[in-house]
C-alpha cells in the first residue's frame, strides 16, 4: 500500500517568514495530493490540492508543488501570521477498482511566533 | 449549511460496553470514511463505504464495524471497546468529482472517546 512520509513534524518560525512542509510518497499511481489545516481542537479542513498533471499550484501566501518523478510534494507558506499556527497534514490518494484510500502523513505542527 | 455530524462529541465508556459513534452527512454524497487520529501517527483510515451497502477495510479496522443502510448515515460500531481504542474519531464524506473518486473530504467535528 501507499506510505506517505511528512517532515518535519514540528516547525516553529517567525511572523513573516517562510514556511515549507515536505512529503514523500511511495506509489506511483498516487495522483491526487491535498493539504489538510487542522487547528487546534477543531477538525481538517483542505487548504490547498493538487493532481498528478500539475506541477505547482498557488492560492494567495500558499502554494504546493509536486514532483512526480522524486515522489515528492511540498507546501509552502509566504509571510507567515500567527493565524497559520496548525497541524498541516499531506496525503496522497488515488482510485483504482472502485476504491479509494487517501493516505495521510503523521503531520507537521506549525507555530508562528508574532 | 452543508455538514458532516458526528455524535457524540464526547464519550468516556468502560472496556466491553458496546457503543455507536453517528455521523451523517447532508451533502448527498456517495463516499464517506471514519479516521482515528492518535498523537503522532495522524490520521489513520478504519472503514470507507463508497455508496449504500458497500463497505470496505481501511487500514485500521480491527475492532470496529460499521454499515451504510442509508446514503447519509455512516455509524461506527465497537462492540466491545478496549482502551486502546481511546482516540480521536472523525467522520468524512466526499462527492465523487470529476469522473473519479477523488476530491475534497469534509470532516465532521470528531468525537472523543475514552475507554477506561
């Protein structure tokens, strides 16, 4: 099945900064990949996504990028605010046979110091 | 308001007393899913239904059961809780998008549950 890495599991930044959450996948016939927000006690909620004919995909201070051939896909986060303080979670899905089993990273605590 | 409910939000039961988490979806989607989400191992599939009557093992799904007699209901069972099944549970649907089985999941709120 598929396994899906994600560093770091913490990050701790400054407002303003940069932020980059990496992950890695194992599955080749993975094509959809989305980012999950979760804030604190409250649930997931996507962000950002991205498919397998896609190499970057921004939206405002985020953007994802996707390289096929490494397996690999990263978020990014510009000027970070202390409102994007979460637990960001990557995952990697695909459909085959009438199934459909996204599988999720163990996620990445961001804290954005003000 | 488009919604994914989970009751209860919270529950502390003891080991072997069988109980049912609801979760229901006004959304009129097809697929839905039930997660367990235990520190540093994040979210880990139990059982997925992709319509009424079809359901299938996720990657955790020792100790629960679950069934989809209705397209909007999606109960998880656990017949006999043990402690190591104290965690934090969410419910998902999502719609079938663009000719294929993948797209947004909308989680519900998550239920806590501890066994004692």
């Amino acid at each position: 099945g598929e396994n899906v890495e994600q560093h770091p599991s913490t990050l701790s930044v400054q407002e303003g900064d940069s932020a980059v959450i990496k992950c890695t996948y194992s599955d080749s016939a993975s094509n959809y990949f989305p980012w999950y927000k979760q804030e604190l006690g409250k649930r997931p909620q996507l962000i950002i996504d991205i498919r397998s004919n896609v190499g970057e995909k921004k939206d405002q201070r985020i953007a994802v990028t996707l390289n096929k051939t490494a397996k690999h896909f990263s978020l990014h986060i510009t000027e970070t605010q202390p409102e994007d303080s979460a637990v960001y979670f990557c995952a990697a899905s695909y459909a085959s046979g009438g199934s459909y089993i996204p599988t999720f990273g163990r996620g990445t605590s961001l804290i954005v110091h003000p | 308001e488009a919604q994914v409910t989970q009751n209860p939000r919270y529950l502390i039961t003891v080991t072997g007393k069988k109980l049912t988490v609801t979760c229901s979806q006004n959304m009129n989607h097809e697929y839905m899913s039930w997660y367990r989400q235990d520190p540093g191992l994040g979210l880990r599939q139990i059982y997925y239904s992709m319509n009424v009557e079809v359901t299938d093992k996720g990657d955790v799904p020792e100790g629960y059961k679950v069934s989809r007699k209705e397209k909007r209901n999606f109960p998880l069972i656990l017949e006999s809780p043990s402690p190591n099944q104290t965690s934090l549970y969410f419910c998902a649907s999502m719609i079938e998008g663009s000719g294929s089985w993948i797209g947004e999941l909308f989680f519900g709120e998550g239920s806590r549950l501890t066994v004692l």
